[in-house]
C-alpha cells in the first residue's frame, strides 16, 4: 500500500513502458525505486487517438505471467488499436 500512496516512484516506474505497444515486463530489481524492488510490473503503452497512456499490473515477483500478458493485450485493444512494435 506505501508503494500505492507515493505516486512519483510508482509514475517513474511506469514511463518505461511508454514506448512498449505489446505488454513486457518489469521485475524486482530493474525498477529504480527501492520501495518497488519486490514488485513485477507488466505493462504497455495504449494509443487512442492523439493520446497516449500506459496501463500495467503490478504484482509480486511470481505471477501467472502469460494469463497477465493475455489479459493486459486484451484491455489495451479494447481501451484503443496498440501498434505493432
């Protein structure tokens, strides 16, 4: 919940899957933020016309990434068309 309650490491987390139009993953110890290190953060980059936003999961370091990946490629089609790379 801390990690929830301070925004700027859990926003500096997410800006790199900015970028990412497929979902990919971020585990433990490539987040910069210390309070974030024992968190996987799956996530990707939503296009909906001239905007653009990221949505991601985060979760513990042992999750079922493939239903995660399928879940988080079926909401950002929904929310708008991702690129392919």
């Amino acid at each position: 919940m801390t990690v929830l309650a301070e925004r700027e490491p859990l926003a500096r987390a997410l800006e790199s899957f900015a970028a990412a139009y497929l979902p990919r993953v971020s585990i433990g110890h490539e987040h910069a933020p210390a309070a974030i290190q024992s968190c996987s953060i799956v996530g990707m980059a939503v296009a909906f016309g001239p905007s653009r936003a990221v949505i991601g999961l985060m979760g513990p370091v042992r999750m079922p990434y493939r239903r995660v990946f399928a879940l988080l490629s079926y909401v950002g089609e929904r929310l708008g068309p991702g690129r392919d790379s």
